[in-house]
C-alpha cells in the first residue's frame, strides 16, 4: 500500500520552507524503500508537477498572510484548529 505525507498549511511556517523539506523528505523515503512520488491517483509525479505544486503552496501561503493569517502563526493556529 501507499504512504501520503500531508502538509498542513496553517500549521507550518513558511520561513521553515516545509514543502521542500516535505518533497526532499518524501524522495529520502522513497528511494530507501524502493518507492516512487506519486499522485492522489496513484500516477507518478514528475519534476514539472512537483514545481507546480510548490508554486501552488506558495500562493496559499500568500492568501494565509494576506487574510492577516500568517501560517504558524497563533491566530492561524487557533483558526485552524
């Protein structure tokens, strides 16, 4: 069976840079087990689609902070809990 590794923005600081240190997390994970980075849908993800993904959290991050709600922040943190 599959593994998933979950981000939870909210929780995580940006300036922690927790999508890569996930992604680097994830790659270490899966080449001791002999594993692959995949989707939710079981495909492989490639290099482009990993990028994609970071830029996406990276807009959340800036849609967290410009609501007022800095990710890992207490008021983040109680609204999200």
């Amino acid at each position: 069976g599959s593994r998933t590794l979950l981000l939870d923005l909210p929780r995580a600081s940006a300036a922690l840079d927790p999508w890569n240190e996930m992604v680097e997390c994830a790659r270490g994970c899966a080449h001791r087990l002999g594993g692959m980075l995949i989707d939710d849908a079981g495909r492989a993800l490639s290099e482009p689609q990993i990028e994609r993904i970071g830029q996406q959290v990276r807009l959340r991050y800036q849609g967290l902070e410009d609501a007022g709600f800095p990710a890992g922040s207490p008021m983040a943190l109680r609204l999200f809990n």
